[in-house]
C-alpha cells in the first residue's frame, strides 16, 4: 500500500491541500506554487512505477483521488477567488495595500463573505455575490473527467478532453498574471480588464470546464519510444512550449495550452488521413 509511487500520489495530494489553503489565505502568489509541485508528484508518481514495474489499480485509484483534489477542487477555489477580484467598484488602489496583491485579494474574500454569509452590505450586491459559485464547476466536470478516464480504455496513447493538469495550468495564468502587474493594475490595457473582469473569467471558466469532457481526441505525453516519426507532435509542442516561456513569460501559459489543442487538432486529422 504505501510504496514509493503511493507515497509520491499522497505528495501530489498534500501541495493540493496547502494550495487551498493559501488561496483563501489570500496567497494567490504562492498557492499556484503548490499545484505546480503536484503536478511534478502527479509525473513522477507514474514515471516510477513503470520504472519499478510496481503498477496496480490501488495507485491508479488514488492518483485519480489526489488529482480531485489538486486539479479539481483546488483550481475551482482559485477561480472562485479570482471572480471575487473581478468584483469591485471603481479602479484598485495598490498603494492602499503596499503594493501587495495578497493583501487586497485578503480584504476582498472577507468582503465577500461578509456578504455571503452575514448579508453585510458592500459592493457585492444581491445577485453577483452568487457568481463566485460558478467556479465549482470545474470540480464537478472534473470528477466525471477523471472517473471517465479510469474506465476508458482509449486513453492509453492519447487523451480523450483536456486533461485536468493543463486545465489547472491554463487557470493559474489569472492569479499569476495579476499579482505580477498589480502595482501597475490600473495601467493595464483596457483589453486586460475586461478578462479579468468577473463574467468574463467566469464565461472562461465555463468554457474550458466543458473541454474537459468534450469528445476531443489530444496528445498525451506518454513515450513508449523516443522516435521522430512516432513523437513529432509531442517534441514539436515540447519545444514550442520552451521558446514560448523564453520568449513570452506568463503569457506562455495560455499560448501553450492553445499550441496543445492545434497541434492535438491536427495530429488527429494526420492520424485519419493515414489511416484511409
């Protein structure tokens, strides 16, 4: 039961807990951190136990279970969090919270919940205090995601929607993006603000929540060898993916999850065209 693999799923676990945690802590510059580091468990976990041929369905249940919670739940709180931010009433004022994007993003929780839960009056009025619930439907599509994956046998050498991790990826592009440009927030081009705004993150969320049962077939980074011809697609967004972090910073999030879903397009379309 508790083997190096197990132990290493129950790591990927644990960076899912603390991330929570430090989300509604306000910590949204180091809660993504976190899920960065379960996602290197999530990796690993199955790296090594291929490697020690020690594979069973016990590990495969429980990395499904931590996967829940650090590309489920976890994700789903940080959007929830960030809806909360997209809520307000007028421009922020950095400098009234020492330029720190964890402090504001502290007194707009508890604002929140002030409202939610104690009726108290602010700028979350009646019907938008409910928006930030949206976000638990990333969870929800989640589970049947990764319950779907359990039993699907077609997703041995691809996968069949997007994946829960690079869905988790392309969510920490908001709290990311926002605690390194907060002192500069209302510079930010008009564009920008209107992403981050609360419905737009939300119509987002929605979005990408339904790619991840969408009936999509995408490029799964298993290597059953290193050749060329069989991995081209995957060496190909490997390298796109490190040019687009050299080159664009934070804005190689969202660029590379867009690459994964073209290039996954038309693998998918060669494959067919190869087999007729």
């Amino acid at each position: 039961m508790f083997s190096l693999p197990n132990l290493l799923t129950a790591m990927n676990l644990v960076c899912g807990i603390i991330s929570i945690i430090a989300t509604l802590a306000g910590r949204i510059d180091i809660s993504p951190l976190f899920l960065f580091a379960a996602m290197g468990f999530d990796f690993l976990d199955g790296f090594v136990a291929r490697k020690l041929a020690i594979q069973s369905e016990l590990g495969k249940q429980l990395d499904s279970l931590a996967d829940m919670v650090s590309f489920g739940l976890a994700p789903g709180i940080i959007v929830m969090v960030m809806i909360i931010l997209g809520v307000h009433d007028g421009t922020i004022a950095p400098h009234d919270y020492n330029y720190q994007a964890t402090s504001y993003t502290w007194f707009q929780i508890q604002a929140w919940m002030q409202a939610i839960f104690y009726n108290v009056p602010n700028h979350f009025d009646a019907s938008i205090k409910y928006l930030p619930f949206i976000a638990f439907i990333i969870p929800v599509l989640s589970l049947f995601r990764l319950a779907k994956f359990n039993i699907d046998k077609n997703q041995s050498d691809r996968f069949i929607g997007v994946p829960t991790p690079l869905n988790t990826i392309f969510i920490l592009f908001f709290p990311l993006y926002f605690c390194y440009h907060f002192s500069t927030w209302n510079n930010q081009h008009s564009l920008m603000l209107l992403v981050f705004d609360c419905y737009s993150v939300a119509c987002i969320t929605g979005l990408f929540s339904f790619l991840l049962i969408a009936n999509i077939p995408l490029i799964a980074l298993k290597f059953s060898n290193f050749s060329w011809t069989d991995n081209k697609f995957r060496y190909l967004l490997l390298l796109l993916s490190l040019i687009s972090f050299i080159v664009f910073f934070l804005w190689a999030i969202p660029i590379i999850v867009i690459l994964y879903l073209l290039l996954s397009i038309i693998e998918n379309r060669q494959n067919k065209t190869n087999e007729i």
